[in-house]
C-alpha cells in the first residue's frame, strides 16, 4: 500500500468515526430524556410517597456520567478535527468537511447533563 493509499484509508476512517460518534451521542441523548422523562413523569404522580426522591437518583447518575462523557469527547475530538484537515490537505483536497460541528454538539450535551443534573439535585433535596 503506497503512502497516498494509507492518507486516504485514515482520512475515511476519522469520517467514519466522526460519523458513527455524532449517531451515538444523538441515540444516547435520545435514550436518556426518554428515561428521565419517564421517570420524572412518575415522580411527579407519586410525589406524596416518602421514598419516591430515590427515583431520582438514577437520571442524576446518568446526568452526571454522560456530561463528564460529552465533555471529554468534546475535548478530545477537536484531535480528529486537526487530523481530518492535515489529511484532507495532505491528500490535496480543495473542501474539507467541517468536523467542528461535533465538538459543538458534544459541549452542548454537556452543558445540558449538567443542567439537568442540577434540577434533579435540587428537586432531590428540597421536594
């Protein structure tokens, strides 16, 4: 495999990836305001029992570990970013494909856990 080869199979593989990362942090977005809002539904309709804060505990959890998830993928695809353009240009590609956009979304998504998490600590303690 010549050098030319090598470049474009790792050009593909960060677009890939890139690709595959954006899906799995829309589907685990998906899935955990899915749970918490499941969650919270029930809360809300039995918020008279004297155990139902402990229900809450566990969308806190997962708030918690997805925002330190997107935050450190965030951080660290901005690595792919720069790979992905030295690639593109090494390959003498006039457009490259704008792979910020994923950092973008990660950061957000962490900043949203974050969020979230402090309303379900609040409602923990003071409801």
């Amino acid at each position: 495999m010549d050098d030319k080869q090598l470049l474009w199979k790792e050009y593909e593989l960060n677009i890939t990836t890139y690709r595959g990362h954006l899906e799995l942090a829309l589907k685990i977005n998906i899935f955990y305001y899915a749970i918490t809002g499941a969650i919270l539904t029930y809360y809300f309709a039995h918020d008279d029992q004297p155990l139902i804060r402990l229900a809450l505990v566990f969308p806190l959890a997962m708030s918690v570990c997805f925002a330190f998830l997107f935050g450190v993928g965030a951080y660290l695809s901005k690595n792919t970013r720069r790979d992905t353009r030295e690639l593109g240009a090494q390959l003498g590609f006039k457009v490259i494909p704008e792979l910020g956009i994923l950092t973008l979304f990660l950061a957000i998504f962490a900043a949203l856990m974050l969020l979230v998490s402090a309303g379900l600590f609040l409602l923990i303690l003071f409801n």
